[in-house]
C-alpha cells in the first residue's frame, strides 16, 4: 500500500483514524479545489483540499457551515476536521449521498426560514471568500455602503489588476457613485446568507430533504441570495413562488437584482478570465441607464 501523504496522514488523525487504514479516492476535484472521498472505518467523509495557503479560505468556509447549521433551517455538511500538512491545507465534511435536484418548494420555505436569522449589522464576524477571491465581511450599518465598498469596488479594483481596464472601470466608477441612488428607500434586514447560491451547490437527499453547501456566509439583503438563483438556470418556479409567498420580495427587486448578481459576475470574470467581460459591460450599462 502506497504511504500516505504528509497531509492525508494529518487529516485522518484528526478525524481520530488510523492512517494506514484509511482508504482514498480522488473524486477529480473543481477549477477551484481538489475533492476526495475518505473511508475511516465505517465513517465517510468528503475532503477538499487546496495549497496550505489557503487553509483560511477553508477554515472560513467550515465556521460559514457551522453559522448556517446553527439557524437550524436548512441541512448542511457537518465540518468534522480541518488542518494543514505537507503544503497541503484540507477540510473534511461529513460525507452526504446527494442527488440532483433539491432546488424546489422545500428549498424556498428553508431559505426563508434562514433570511429570518438577523443581526444588527451587515457583514460577518469575520473575512471568508467567494469562489477563492477574497470577501471583506467588515460590519456596516448601512447596506448601500456594504454593498459598495465590501463587494462591488473590490471586485472592480481586482478586475483593474487582472488588466481588465477601459469600459468596465470608467462605468464602475459611475457605478459606485450611483449604488446610494440605486438602493435609495431600500434599508433590508441584515438576514444570514448562503452568499453563492448558484445551482451547483444545492441537492437533495435520497429522503427528498434539500441540502445547501459550498457558502460565502455572511449577514446582508436576503434578495442577493434570491437574485443569484435568477443568474444560472437551475431554480424552478415552483422555488421562486415558494418564497415569494413566505415573504415577498419589494418593489424594485429587478433593479436590485441586476446590482447583486453583478458581484457575481465581476467574481466569475476575475476567476475564470474574460468571456464574463461583456455581460459585466451590459449590467453596468443597464444599471446607470436606471438612474439617469
């Protein structure tokens, strides 16, 4: 049998095993992350590993699982360990056959449930990251200035560093110039967000029971978490009605909907390269042109 890595070896003492006979199998990972099935006797768990340096990004996102689990609203992966060894930084989930789906009626009455979850500002206890791009969770009483200094300027000046210059930094200006305008009369809540929650990472268990995973928590406008459900196909209408009839969205929602998902926009642009460029160009020109 083929010894285990420094940081295999670490994860499953953690995990209270012995790493002689733990069994591995690599699950071929995400652009973001390499992923990992552990068996620990009769215990599975799912591993995701990346460079020790970023062993904040995961340690962020277990402590994100654990506020989310705390609500008590909608099931998540249990943290079981996280650490670094050998250059490698892991985190380790209790391990949930998912199937697809999940992204239904009882997903929207769970997510409600968690919005209701508050706190007195917006923000979080502490940095995590969305995707890998750095998230600045500060607390803020005001959301139009969250949103403006915490999530829309960084992911611009991040765009700037990646050479991405012209256009989408001449009107990004404009943008944070014209977000208080654009939120103005809108003072939400600060509800407890998943913060990506795009198709891929929501399911279900055989049971039929959604599960969410993967977060960039923080507290902000529950209509972020809602408007990133409308940014990928992947969210029914039954999803949507759902929600809307726990708690309905405000007045001027689509405008605030094209602000939120471009943050995710910017973030895609600056992780994965320029195909995200003209549809970042095309939101920001929509939003300036609803202020005029």
């Amino acid at each position: 049998m083929t010894p285990a890595a420094p940081w295999q070896a670490a994860a499953v003492a953690l995990l209270g095993g012995d790493p002689s006979g733990a069994r591995w199998a690599n699950l071929g990972g995400t652009p973001l992350n390499a992923t990992w099935r552990l068996d620990v006797g009769l215990d599975r768990f799912f591993v995701k590993t990346n460079t020790a340096a970023r062993l904040p990004m995961l340690q962020a996102e277990a402590d994100g699982l654990r506020e989310l689990a705390q609500a008590a609203a909608i099931r998540v992966p249990a943290p079981a360990a996280c650490g670094a060894a050998g250059g490698v930084g892991f985190l380790a989930l209790e391990w949930l056959t998912l199937s697809a789906g999940g992204r239904d009626a009882a997903l929207a009455a769970g997510l409600a449930r968690l919005h209701r979850t508050t706190a007195r500002a917006h923000g979080w206890r502490r940095d995590n990251t969305i995707g890998t791009t750095p998230q600045d969770n500060a607390w803020t009483g005001d959301w139009a200035t969250f949103f403006r200094d915490r999530r829309i300027a960084p992911q611009l000046a991040l765009a700037a560093r990646h050479g991405h210059g012209g256009r989408l930094q001449r009107d990004g200006e404009r943008l944070l110039a014209a977000i208080p305008a654009l939120l103005a009369g809108h003072a939400p809540v600060p509800s407890l967000l998943h913060g990506d929650l795009w198709p891929g990472n929501a399911a279900r268990l055989a049971s039929g029971e959604p599960v969410i995973f993967d977060p960039a928590v923080y507290f902000g406008d529950r209509e972020t978490d809602l408007a990133m459900t409308e940014l990928f196909a992947g969210f029914g209408a039954d999803f949507h009605a759902a929600y809307a009839e726990m708690w309905p969205l405000a007045q001027g929602y689509a405008t605030r909907r094209t602000l939120y998902n471009l943050y995710h926009v910017l973030n895609h642009l600056n992780l994965f390269g320029g195909g995200y460029r003209a549809q970042a160009d095309a939101m920001i020109a929509s939003l300036l042109a609803s202020v005029r």
